[in-house]
C-alpha cells in the first residue's frame, strides 16, 4: 500500500533555525510521489505568534514545499494577511502568497 489515510495528523516542519508545526483533521500521504495533503481546519505555526489557516495544504517532501490553493488567513501579533493561496518553501525559508492578497499591518 502507497497510500496512507491519517486521522487528526500533527507534523512538524524545520526550516534553517526556526521549527514549525501543522495539523488538521485529515491527511493522505501518498508514499510513491513523496506528498502529503492536509484538509479540514488546517493550522500552520511557528509555536509563538504566527499562525496561518486553510481548508487544505499540500507538503511535497522531496521539494521541501507546503503549498495551498484554498483561502488563507494568515496572522502575526497584530497584523493579518489573506490570500487566495500560498507556497513556503523550506530550503529556502521563504512564504509567497498567491492570488488576491490582502496585508494589514499594525504596530504593537
């Protein structure tokens, strides 16, 4: 079997320094392309004070990429940001966000 159902799946993603974690209520990791899809109240963060939402994200394991086609919302202390997709790449610790995007940013 290639294909793995996972339940409530927690993962944890490091990238240069920083550690990140995601979860949501369902995933399918997909052994033969090395990728795994997360759906249902997915949440990425970095432990502290950023945090994105989506509906699904996709991790391609051999590209080191999480990325996502469905509305994100993403938040840091104050400030917000809303997409229509994003891409984070881990080698090169780097977030894009595509689509409509929206920032507000707000001081402390």
């Amino acid at each position: 079997p290639d294909i793995f159902n996972l339940e409530k799946p927690i993962g944890e993603i490091i990238s240069g320094k920083e550690k990140y974690f995601i979860s949501g209520k369902v995933g399918v990791f997909d052994k033969r392309i090395q990728q795994l899809k997360v759906e249902g109240n997915v949440e990425f963060n970095d432990g502290d004070s950023l945090v994105f939402n989506t509906s699904e994200v996709y991790f391609d394991f051999k590209k080191e990429l999480l990325f996502g086609k469905k509305k994100v919302e993403g938040k840091k202390k104050n400030s917000l940001i809303i997409s229509e997709g994003l891409k984070i790449f881990n080698r090169e610790n780097k977030i894009i966000f595509t689509g409509k995007t929206k920032l507000t940013l707000k001081n402390d």
